[in-house]
C-alpha cells in the first residue's frame, strides 16, 4: 500500500483518540513509515504534531529529539523549510531546557542564543527572545533580572512570536508577588482580574498564584481569589497537566483553609507526576509535602503507575511525606548543582518547615 495512505490513516485515527499516549503511539508509527521513506515533508510535519501535542502537557520526552530533528533537517537543508513554522516550538523546547535538571547552563543558553539568532534572521523583535529569558530569570529565582527582561520585552515590537498578552501580564504579576509586592501586583493584575486578557489557562493561573500568596497578608481576597479560580477550573471541565504548576498553589490553598474538597482534587493530579518535566516534579513534591506533613492515613482512589501506589486504596500520610520530601530535595539538588546556586534547597526547606 502507498506509504502516504498509511501515514493519512495514522492521522484520520489521531483525530478520534483521547488518550495523550495513544495520541504519541500513532504519530510515532506514523514518523517511523515517513522515515522509511525518506519524506522530510512528512517527517518534519509529524514531528512537529508530537511536539505540539506533548507542549499541552507536562512531559517533554518525545520532543527533544523530534525538535533536534527538526533543526538539522532545516539547517542541512537550507531554504527548503520555513523556520517560522517551528520557531514558537523552538520558544517552548529552550523553556523545556531550564526546566529539565540534566540539561547544562552552558547549553541553555546556547539554545537561547539560537533561538535569538534565528528569530532575528527571520524578521521579529527581540520581544520573544526576552520572554523565555524573563522566564529563565524566574527560574533561577532572579527577580530583578526577571524584571529587567520583562521591560526589555515591553520596549520591543509585539509580533506573532510574542507570548499572549495574557501570559506577559501573567508573568509580570508572578515578579511582583515573589517580590512581596502584593498591592501593586494586584494592580498590575486588573486586566486578567476583570478577564479583558484571557487565553487557555488564563486568568486560573492568575487566581491560583494570588489566592496562595495572599493567604498570609489579605485571607478574605485570597479567599476570593481561590473561588475565582474553581469557577474558571469548572468553566474548562477540566485542565490538562501543563496547569500542574497552578494545581500544586491550589492544593496548597485548600489544605492550609481545610477545604474540603483536598483530596478529591489530589487524586486528579496526583498522576501527572509520571515522566513530567523536572521542574514540574519538583513543584508537585514542594506543596504535596507540606500537605501530607501531618500524618494520619487517608482513602485515595490513585493511578497504579505511581511509584507508592497502594492496592487497598488506603495511604500512610507519613510514608507518602517522606516520598514527596526525598524526592523534592533530589531534584532541588540537582537544579542547584546546575544552576550554581543554593535557591532551590533552601526553598523547599522552607516550604516544610
């Protein structure tokens, strides 16, 4: 049978999937027959859907080398392809970069260069070039580098390469709370606030991010904040694992007010952890840990995938803090060891302290 009909039939059957891995299975056997057969074209159109489809999620697995693919494929051949078509991937795999613990600084930011090089070459603003870096400096915990970068952004043209408005005022609000600037972030935030800037997992993470930093100082607009967030969590039925970050925040926020709806929101997240991004390993442990703090056993209906999975459904509070702290202070380690600094150990010790 014609090679094209077989990968056609891969991507007709793609439609009608739900699952994320069964999506991942088919274009992979879809990219393994464009292979055989020497397509580019198709090779680089596969790849370039598997990355898509992983970016909505809080695995990068498959797309570091279906992007490196990408890259040479271009580069070898040049002109052929349009770099425009996959420079917003390229964004999101240098952010995938930092967030992963076993890729070097030193190649970060040769990533970042790249990246900058190759939007400059086809005509954009440095604008989205200082939106990974902001994201970058917010990774290493450098707010007023952060900052730095974010103002840089703003004096650069807005083109198709830019993050979404929502997701820079985002970004700007998250500088000042780290900062403990609250009022003037509440103030920045007003746009995503009264919902005139949304975009796919906008305003939640807005919500999620003030209802748990203003918990300690303002308790009643935290409270606000937080039912804000479930009405837009309802509004989506409900998000994919890249809000894991926002999940953590709010589970957060209910096991410090007693929510009790805590647990029932644990076991819909509990499994993102499986094969996610470091960072979003580490996030999970962090807030996880200090819920389970205090001890006592608890019925969970959990994926069997997970690595303290307990057949009888019922779980040591105690055990699974010890699993969440171990596991938190390995990877903190380890973005320490990159990152040259001691941010991320201290960070933790202070979330279960």
């Amino acid at each position: 049978m014609n090679y094209n009909l077989e990968i056609q039939k891969r991507l007709l059957k793609l439609d009608e999937l739900k699952s994320f891995h069964d999506k991942i299975v088919i274009l992979k056997e879809a990219i393994h027959i464009a292979d055989q057969h020497n397509d580019i074209d198709w090779g680089f159109d596969l790849r370039l859907n598997l990355i898509q489809q992983e970016r909505n999620t809080s695995k990068c697995k498959e797309s570091f080398p279906a992007f490196a693919w990408i890259l040479n494929a271009s580069d070898t051949n040049e002109d052929y392809f349009n770099e425009s078509e996959f420079l917003w991937e390229y964004k999101w795999m240098f952010c995938s970069a930092y967030r992963n613990a076993s890729v070097s600084m030193e190649q970060i930011l040769e990533i970042g260069e790249d990246l900058n090089r190759r939007l400059e070459k086809n005509g954009y603003s440095k604008r989205a070039y200082y939106n990974v870096m902001t994201g970058l400096a917010l990774h290493l915990r450098d707010y007023k580098q952060a900052q730095k970068y974010a103002d840089l952004a703003d004096a650069e043209l807005v083109d198709e390469m830019t993050n979404c408005p929502a997701c820079e005022l985002d970004t700007k609000v998250e500088i000042l709370m780290f900062q403990g600037m609250t009022d003037e972030a509440l103030i920045k935030a007003g746009d995503l606030i009264n919902k005139k800037l949304t975009c796919y997992s906008m305003p939640f993470q807005t919500f999620c991010s003030l209802s748990h930093h203003l918990l300690k100082k303002k308790p009643e607009k935290a409270a606000h904040f937080f039912e804000k967030a479930i009405e837009e969590y309802n509004a989506h039925n409900q998000y994919d694992s890249s809000v894991g970050y926002s999940m953590g925040l709010l589970l957060s926020y209910m096991h410090q007010t007693d929510h009790p709806d805590k647990w029932k929101f644990f076991e819909k997240v509990a499994d993102w952890e499986i094969e996610a991004e470091d960072i979003h390993r580490y996030n999970f442990y962090k807030y996880m840990a200090s819920i389970m703090k205090e001890g006592g056993t608890v019925q969970l209906n959990l994926s069997a995938s997970l690595p303290y999975y307990q057949k009888s459904g019922e779980y040591d509070l105690k055990q699974l803090y010890q699993y969440f702290v171990n596991s938190g202070f390995e990877i903190a380690k380890q973005f320490d060891n990159r990152n040259k600094n001691n941010n991320f150990t201290r960070e933790l010790e202070q979330a279960i302290c």
